[in-house]
C-alpha cells in the first residue's frame, strides 16, 4: 500500500468549524443524560469512538487543568460509571489501553464478563472458537439488569452501518433490552422523550451524527490518547473473503492458508474473532486523516466479519438488545 497522502496538501479541503457544532451537541446529550435518568453508565470499550465520548464527558462534567497542546487531563470525577463487557476474546493492547486509562482517570469501571454468562449456563457456544461477539449482548443485558441502569450511553454512529442509521439519538429498550426500530420516539427540536416503565431502559449516543473523519479529525484536535493498534504496526495476518484476517488463538489459520507479515492498522476495535485490520502505514492521526478522506467503505463494512453474514444481521442483533 503506497504511503498516505500528505495532510498538509488537503488542509485547504478540510473545515473544522464543524467539530465545534458537533462537540456542542455531545455536551448537550450527555448533559442531558446525567439530568433525565437515576443510574447511566458509559460504554468504554477503548475503541476510537468510546475515547471520543469518554473525552466528551470530561468536558461536559471536569475541570480541564492541562494546557493547549499538551495530552489532555481533567480534574474531577464523572457523574456515572465506565462499564465495559468483556468478551474474553479482545486484543491484549486494548485490555492494558482500558485499564491503564481507567487508573489514569481514578474512574470506576465496570466489567460484564462473558465468561461469568458461560458458568451460569446463560451462554451456551457452539464450539471454543466460535465468535463470542454476538453473545456480548446476554452479558450486556444482565449487567445493565445487575447494576440496575436505566440509561447506557455508547459511541455508535449513524454512518457505520444500516441498522445503526436508523437508530434516534435517545433510543427505547423494552423491558427484555429490545430495540423496536418501528416505535422509536420523535426527537424534534432538541426535545427527548426519557420517560420508561419499570425495567426499561435507554440507549443515549451523543456523536450519533459524527461520521468517522469526524472523529479523527477531533481526535487529532483534541490530542486524544487510543490504544497502539489504531496506528501502523507489523501483524500476522492470513486473507479469506477479503479481509486480513489477524493470526491470534481464536483465529488460526487453515492449513491451505497463507501467512504473511504485513504493516496495518485497526479501523475499528472488537471481539478478535470478527475484526480484521486494513494495510496502512499511518502511524499518525494526520496520516489516518488523509486516508480516511479517501475510503469509500465504512470500517464495519471494511473490517467486521460477523456484519458480512447477511444485510440484516446488525439490525437483528439489535433488536435482541446488542449495543
């Protein structure tokens, strides 16, 4: 793959007035989230976009106490806990990003272990190598229902996929944690209806309207720290449908496939059964800025191999209470 286009040849393309509008929003729904419900929780997975709202929450509720330029650090605490559900299967890098950061921040972090819903028999996989992506949602749900959330907020955007486009800023889960696309509820002007009944709950996404050279372009800006695996490093990888598929223990190859060494970054970040990295060599955010001013393909669509088994499966998926 050819080195990345040079940003400093696209700033004139570029208008960043917009991150402005787009951060002013996010402020406003987590504002909102912290004001309408009893017990939210963050979703913090360490992927981009959940640094970008954990980065807009501390905006939204801290003291910032780091100056210009420098690697951004707030005072204070959050109004709601971290929580994250671990599927046993993430990549080592971001499991040691999450906790590191969580210490950094003196936060409170909740884990959902997949592994705990496998003991209680309330996950039951096909095989040990089966991808556990789509079972998060069982563990998900018994968190939200241990814990006793009414409110969880994440960082899914309407660009990534079909289903997620269809999905409100403020969206109703039923009290089995489901999501009904045909009896979302009007959001015009600004004005959200959070009311729920006993066992429901909510799903608040504040950068909903944020497409993913919007949060690079703000993660650029803000100086906002990711795991390494967002930028270019060497990796064993094997080809299958088009995709680089990362050699890890859940995921080794076939005898009939080839391994090769090659430099690539992660669009996305999640389960290591289902998530393949692109080939690049950008090892900055200004370098990951040019390339994604050139992608024609959202990162689920480059990068997910359980959004490849059908049209439907995100929207089935979350349906059945997945994030």
């Amino acid at each position: 793959m050819n080195a990345p286009m040079s940003l400093t040849n696209l700033l004139p393309e570029v208008d960043h007035r917009h991150l402005d509008a787009l951060e002013e929003e996010a402020i406003f729904i987590l504002r909102e989230v912290a004001g309408a419900f009893e017990r939210p929780g963050l979703l913090f997975s360490s992927g981009k976009d959940s640094c970008v709202v954990l980065h807009l929450a501390e905006k939204a509720f801290k003291r910032k106490v780091s100056q210009e330029g420098e690697r951004p650090r707030f005072a204070g605490k959050l109004p709601f806990p971290l929580v994250h559900v671990d599927t046993g299967h993430n990549f080592p890098e971001v499991i040691q990003f999450r906790d590191e950061r969580v210490a950094e921040m003196g936060e409170r972090l909740i884990v959902g272990h997949l592994e705990d819903s496998m003991r209680n028999g309330t996950i039951r996989l096909a095989h040990p190598l089966e991808s556990r992506n789509g079972h998060q949602t069982v563990t998900l749900l018994e968190t939200i229902e241990e814990h006793r959330f009414d409110c969880m907020i994440g960082g899914a955007r309407r660009d990534e996929e079909k289903a997620r486009a269809k999905e409100r800023i403020f969206s109703h889960r039923d009290a089995f944690g489901q999501w009904q696309p045909k009896e979302q509820r009007p959001e015009l002007w600004t004005l959200f209806n959070t009311r729920i009944k006993p066992g429901e709950h909510f799903r608040a996404f504040p950068i909903s309207n944020w497409t993913e050279l919007d949060v690079w372009l703000y993660i650029a800006r803000e100086n906002i720290p990711l795991p390494s695996i967002y930028y270019t490093h060497k990796r064993e990888i094997y080809r299958k449908k088009g995709l680089l598929v990362p050699v890890t223990e859940v995921t080794p190859p076939e005898a009939d496939d080839l391994i090769e060494t090659v430099d690539v970054r992660f669009r996305t970040v999640g389960d290591m059964t289902c998530t393949c990295p692109v080939e690049s060599l950008a090892s900055s955010t200004a370098d990951i800025v040019a390339e994604t001013l050139q992608v024609t393909v959202s990162e689920r669509g480059a990068t997910r191999m359980d959004d490849r088994t059908s049209e439907a499966s995100m929207e089935r998926r979350k349906k059945e209470g997945y994030f």
